[in-house]
C-alpha cells in the first residue's frame, strides 16, 4: 500500500514505464536489452524491488520516446525523494544525453539565426546530425510555422487566411555537407497551409543520392524569408530530435533598440529560460545569443522581444478586429474571464491556510460558482466545464468543476494535487475559457485521484474518471501555472472553433 508522496511518485514512475513499454510493444526483457541492462532489471523496477535511477530514467526515454513523460515522472519522483531528507545523496551524473544504440538521428548541435533585413526576416538554421541508427536516413522534415499575432490566435488566423505564407516568398534553400563536399539538398512539400509548412529535405539532388548512413555525421542548412507583415515577435524552436546543444542568435538593427527575453515551454510549465541571454554589438547590429545544453525532447524555447527605436517596425498585440464579428474570447472577457496572455495564467496560485482562511476559501469558491452560472447562461457545456480563481483574477488554489451530467452538482476542489493516475490514457480535444476561440488534442490518463482539501482543513481524497478525470486534470493545471497547449505534442496545432465539429457533443469514450 502507497504510505508516502515519494512512494506514490515512484508508484507513478513505474505506471508510466509500463504504459510506454507495452505501447511501444516490447517486453520487459526487449526493453532491458535496448537499454543496456540485464535483462531481469526492467523487471525488478517494474515490481517496485528495485527504485528507479537517473540513468535508468534517461535510458528509458530515449528508447520509449514517451515525448518526456517518463522523464517528468521521475523528476517529480526525484525531488520529492531529496526533499524528504538532506543526509540523502543523489545519484552519480550520468553522462549529458546518454542515448543506445538504434536511436536515430541526433542533432550535436544546433544554431538557429533569425535576421531582420529590408523589411523582413531571414531564418536560417544549421544542424550538426549524427546518424546512431540502423538504418540509411535519406530526408529530414523540417517545420516551418508563423504567427503573426501570438497573444490572439483568431486574430492570427484570420490574418494568415488573408494573408497565407507562400513558398514562392519563403526562397527555401537548403545544403548539406561542409568545406567542399557541400550539396544542395532537393526538397518535397509535405503540408502546405496558410501559416504552416512541412518540407522533407532530401539527401538527394540531380546528381544523385547522398544518403546518411549508420555511424556518419553530416551538417545540413537551410534557410527561408518571412515578411514583417506576417512575422510576431517571437522566435520559437522546438526539441524534437535527441539534441546535445541547442543555440538561437536574433540579429537586429541596433536602432532599433530591441529588447529580448526567454521562456521555455515543457509538458511541465512555461518558465523564463535558465540562462541569460548575452548582447553584443557587430557594426551598427545588435546581436543577441542564448544557448542551452542537452534540451528536454518536446520542449520548447522562445526568444520574444520588442522594438523601441524610431523607425523600427510596429506591432500591435491583437489583431484588427473584423466586422460584425464577436469572437467567443470576448464574450468570455466579458464577463470577467481572464484570457491568455495575462501573467496570473503562468502563476502557481497559492494554497489556503485551512481551516484558519476558510471564511476566504468560501468566499472564492461563491465567486466561482456565481461566475460558473453566467457561463452557462452565455454556451451550452455538454462536455461539462470548469473554472479555476486565476481565471477569475485570483491567484488562489480553488476550483469547481461541474460535470457533463447537468443534474450533479459541481465538484469543489481546494488545494487539489493529483496524486495517481491510470497508466490508460486518451487523447480529446480541449478548449479553455481562457483562449476559448480554438481547441486543441491533448493526451491525459483516464482515471485520476486527486487529494483536496475540505473548509475545516481535513484531506481527502476523490477519483476522477474519464469526463471528470479530464475536466479536473485541465483545472488543477490552471492551478499551477499550466495551460493544456503545454501538454499537446510539438506536432499538434489548435484548431480553430469555426473548424471544430464536436461542440454541443459530450467527449466519446
């Protein structure tokens, strides 16, 4: 029986394990020889005799491709196992990206450049590759995305369909190779979209086929133009490859006088990036460098920045509106539902001290109800609905859920934490009040359990299943920062609610 946290996070560790390893189609003893182990090991962690280690866990990752899920359980495993006592030791560290053999590709390093120039701005991207698979590679998928309005996805949208990327603009050109062996890389369209693109890039041209084979390292480069007009101020790239380094230089015109910041996005939380980003100046440019080592799989890191110099391009935040059209995000603000953007969304809100602030635990769960009821007077929630105090501007752990049975009364939940879940999962669309002109595929357990708190302070503890588990687990995110867009996969996109044929239907299970 789970008598501690620790335990339980362990617990979750070896659920996911073992979620992935049969996913994945493998045995405990396949798996234990991919990894490196012998092969009664896997077994022995997946019987709770044996407790996971950091290289275990990053072993598993890499062969599993949970999209850093295994990882996530085991850091949270890890921090509650060093928390419960100073006198423990962490394991030794493991050598940076230990990855086995038949991986795949593996990116060494890679140094992304965004340049503005003449009114518009130059991408171009050089990947140090290393093939530690089976097999030959002979194309890499590169993705290309643009947004030009980020704090308002209708608006970019809407924006985009009037004014779609084109290929023709983009000039994509790519090159693999160094010194005097370089080749041009030939190309194949994959998807073609207003504001997103897919190429293969070939190991192939009119002269012939240069394959990647096993064992091999090559270095490829491409590049592409984007107009301001269709160009935010922002420069994402996504891990989605094994990488050992990852770079990103911006390089604007220092009259501009841009300013530049950072933020990661995992599965986890969107946080400032941990290192400073460094300014220097070539010419009359100003250059900006951040760097990072070893990037979890699925993260992502964005530089943003603003122009404040005269004569430098102007940005507006939201998109001009279009007539006689009332987004759904308004109607939400309109109410009072605080929408993406806004910092409280990316706060952890804080726990009451119960019982001694029950009078205020009371007082926010009266406002939520009271905000829950306008709601459902403004959509029709067949799927049930949710909402967390941040939403409300109020940075407190409270939520209610109300479910997809209209007769059941909503769930409160104060101070809640998920403390298990089902190695079952499911992938739904979600939307979110918060942004809620788009939905998006988010992959989420089907049964949770959920320790909360009641008024007089007592702990208890709920199950939640499919529906509830759903709903709960998007509430609890809002509670500690989180938005469901950072548990969608980096091959995900949202889709617009004009292009969404599943409202007014409950989720199918």
């Amino acid at each position: 029986m789970t008598t501690s946290p620790v335990e339980r996070a362990a617990d979750q560790f070896v659920t996911a394990l073992a979620h992935w390893r049969v996913e994945r189609g493998m045995s405990k003893k396949q798996l234990a020889a991919r990894m490196g182990f012998d092969p009664s090991y896997v077994s022995h962690v997946e019987g709770r005799r044996h407790k996971p280690t950091e290289d275990f866990a990053r072993r598993a990752e890499a062969v599993l491709g949970a999209g850093g899920l295994i990882w996530q359980r085991f850091q949270e495993y890890d921090e509650l196992r060093h928390a419960r006592g100073s006198t423990l030791h962490r394991d030794p560290p493991v050598p940076v990206q230990w990855l086995p053999p038949g991986t795949g590709l593996i990116v060494e390093q890679e140094v992304a450049e965004l340049a503005y120039a003449d009114g518009g701005y130059r991408c171009r991207v050089r990947r140090s590759l290393y093939n530690a698979g089976a097999e030959p590679v002979t194309r890499y998928l590169v993705k290309i995305s643009v947004d030009r309005y980020p704090h308002d996805p209708a608006g970019s949208n809407r924006h985009h369909r009037e004014h779609p990327l084109t290929f023709e603009e983009m000039a994509l050109e790519a090159f693999a190779g160094e010194g005097g062996a370089v080749e041009p890389m030939h190309s194949r369209i994959k998807l073609d979209r207003d504001a997103a693109k897919e190429v293969w890039l070939l190991f192939a041209n009119e002269r012939g086929q240069f394959p990647l084979y096993p064992g091999q390292r090559t270095v490829i480069e491409y590049a592409y133009t984007v107009g301001v007009e269709k160009w935010g101020q922002w420069f994402q790239r996504a891990v989605r490859l094994p990488t050992r380094r990852l770079t990103v230089r911006l390089d604007f015109p220092e009259s501009f006088d841009p300013q530049v910041w950072g933020v990661e996005t995992s599965l986890a939380a969107e946080v400032p990036v941990r290192s400073p980003l460094e300014r220097h100046r070539e010419n009359d440019r100003a250059i900006f460098e951040w760097s990072t080592d070893a990037p979890l799989l699925n993260a992502r890191y964005r530089l943003e920045w603003r122009f404040r110099g005269v004569g430098a391009p102007s940005y507006a935040e939201v998109a001009p509106a279009s007539p006689n059209l009332r987004r759904a995000s308004h109607r939400m603000r309109g109410i009072g539902i605080v929408q993406r953007g806004s910092d409280l969304l990316r706060q952890r809100a804080r726990h009451f001290q119960l019982p001694r602030e029950d009078a205020a635990a009371r007082e926010a769960v009266t406002a939520l109800l009271t905000s829950l009821t306008r709601l459902e007077e403004l959509h029709d929630f067949s799927k049930g609905v949710g909402l967390a105090a941040p939403q409300i501007g109020r940075s407190v752990a409270a939520a209610v859920v109300r479910p997809p049975d209209r007769n059941a009364d909503p769930v409160v939940l104060l101070n809640p934490r998920v403390v298990g879940e089902s190695a079952d999962r499911d992938e739904q669309y979600e939307g979110c009040l918060s942004f809620f002109d788009y939905r998006g595929l988010v992959r989420r357990p089907l049964r949770i359990e959920v320790e909360h708190a009641r008024y007089d302070g007592t702990r208890v503890i709920t199950t939640f299943d499919r529906a509830m588990a759903r709903l709960v687990a998007h509430e609890i995110d809002h509670l500690e920062g989180r938005l469901y867009v950072d548990r969608m996969t980096a091959e995900s996109n949202l889709v617009p609610v004009a292009n969404y044929h599943q409202s007014g239907r409950p989720w199918d299970y």
